[in-house]
C-alpha cells in the first residue's frame, strides 16, 4: 500500500500548488477575497512550496503576451537551467530527463527553493512546521520520516512538479515575445490521460485478449498515476485556462474549464482546442523534445536564464 499511498499524498500536495493556489491568486478559488489571501498565507508553509506572493508575481507576469514561455518566464528559465534547451537532440533531451529526476543536485535545488519561499511568506509556520518534522523523526525515526514524508513529499513531488510543467507549454521555442494571438495559441495544449480501448479487427482472439490486457495495465499503471499525481484538477485544459476568452467564455468558471472547453468546439472549435490535444504523458514529453529538438539554438545567454530562475525560486 505504501505506493498507492505516495500517489495519493502527492497528488494531494499538488492539487495544493497547481488548482486552489493558482486559483486563489486568480481570486477565483473562494468567493471571497479574504478567504483567498488567507488560504494563501497558510497553505504553502504547511506543505512547504513557494508562497502566495511569489507565486503571483511569476504567475501573472507568465500569463504576460510579452513574456509567456520565453527566457524571461520563471518556468521557461529554470527548464533551461535544468538543460532543456532548444537545439539540443531528442536522445540528448531524454538522457537529460532521466538524470534530472534522479539527481540529488535537482532536488537538493528544488527543495531549497520551496523552504526558502516559504520561510519568507510566513517564517512563524514555516518553522512550527519545521519543528514539527523534528519531532517526527525523535518518535518514529529517521527511516520512518523518510518513507512517511522525505520520498512522497518532497522527492517524487519534485518529479511530479518537473514532469508537469515540462509538458505544459512550448517553452523557450522563440527568443522573442509572441507577436500574434495564433503564436500565444500554439504555446498552450490540452493534456489528457488515456487510450483507446482496442477493437477487434481482423484479429485473433488470443491477439485481442492481449491487446486489452496491455490496455488495462497501462490504464492501471500509467495513466491513472499520471492523472493522480501529476497532471491534477484542471490541469489536463490548462490551455483553457490561458484562452477561455478566445472562445467568449470566462476562465474563472475553471470547476467547469473541461465541460467548457469541449462546448467550445461543439460550438466552432475557437480557437482550436481540437486541434491541440496531446494523449499520455510519454507523447507530451516527445512533443516537448520534437520543438525544442526541430530548432536552432536560440542565442540565449546563460546568464539571462539564470537570473530569471532564480527570481522564479521554483514556482511549480
């Protein structure tokens, strides 16, 4: 039970992060606005992650035509930081995925940031938290804390965060800001979990038997997790999110954003949802690395993006 458990508890800290508190800065998650900036005051020092404040400067200055997925966007530059450059190979890329999400340097870095976001948003919780954890570790031991919160909490929530949002946009595809609403558009994808069940055509039956048990597996395995832990809430529209009033909808109405997205195509497809769908984390990936992979090398200066990531302290 103990993996169904870390699924479960990582996906619970993500919906945290990427659905109330993305909401909460958009004003959109309580009625309220008071509610909202309190949930913003308390909820990140709990679950150690980059506070309200932060989050809404990288956030809103991301939705910005003049920055959105450039090398001035907080999670474009701190992609880049981590190797995810254009021009590099698809082969190169991969490698470079692998070594990230087992590299104690990532989630040394990571972690860092998410502690000192949080110390600065409200250091008095932060730090009962902290203590907290101590105490946990003195009752129960080392080992324990480790499986308990160390691996769910903060190493597989990591790779959950860096999956999630290296899939969410064509980052760092352009040295320069988006010039046209088509260029903002072909930035955002929707990203959902699953495949089509397998019918029989000209098949065996032993061939079809197989080809259902390989379904379920993977529907069991891979695309439940996924759905679970990482591409959360509304994650899977988020492309909804950024173009709702492109379609004449309203993207505060985001308990809904799957519904409304789907009318919006029944009712003409503006602008496009149908046409950017992406369907398994594996084939969201491979999009990523097939753009970054199909361009030169921007002339990008290190620098730029590391000033830009560490202003960003790891907002995903």
């Amino acid at each position: 039970m103990i993996p169904v458990f870390w699924i479960v508890i990582v996906g619970m800290l993500r919906k945290i992060q990427v659905t109330h508190l993305h909401h909460a800065i958009h004003q959109k998650l309580f009625v309220k606005p008071w509610k909202n900036k309190w949930y913003g005051k308390i909820m990140p020092s709990l679950v150690i992650i980059q506070n309200a404040q932060d989050y809404k400067n990288d956030h809103f200055a991301h939705h910005a035509k003049t920055v959105f997925a450039t090398r001035l966007d907080g999670d474009a530059a701190f992609l880049a930081r981590l190797g995810f450059l254009p021009g590099r190979s698809k082969a190169e890329l991969w490698l470079n995925l692998w070594i990230t999400m087992l590299s104690p340097v990532f989630h040394g870095l990571f972690a860092w940031l998410r502690l000192r976001s949080a110390f600065t948003g409200n250091k008095a919780l932060t730090t009962l938290v902290a203590v907290g954890n101590l105490i946990l570790i003195f009752e129960f031991g080392l080992l324990a804390w480790c499986v308990a919160v160390l691996l769910p909490c903060f190493v597989l929530y990591q790779i959950s965060a860096l999956l999630q949002f290296l899939t969410e946009h064509a980052w760092n595809v352009s040295d320069g800001p988006v010039k046209t609403w088509a260029e903002y558009e072909n930035r955002c994808w929707a990203r959902f979990c699953g495949e089509r069940y397998p019918v029989p055509v000209s098949q065996t039956r032993s061939a079809h038997i197989a080809g259902v048990l390989r379904w379920t597996i993977k529907m069991t395995f891979l695309h439940l997790p996924t759905r679970t832990a990482c591409l959360v809430g509304d994650l899977p529209v988020h492309d909804w999110h950024h173009l709702a009033p492109r379609a004449g909808q309203n993207p505060g109405d985001w308990k809904n954003g799957i519904f409304n997205r789907q009318a919006a195509i029944e009712q003409g497809d503006n602008p496009g949802f149908s046409t950017r769908e992406l369907w398994g984390l594996k084939n969201m990936i491979s999009h990523q690395f097939n753009l970054l992979s199909s361009i030169a090398v921007l002339h990008v200066v290190p620098e730029d993006f590391i000033k830009a990531s560490a202003q960003s302290q790891g907002s995903r």
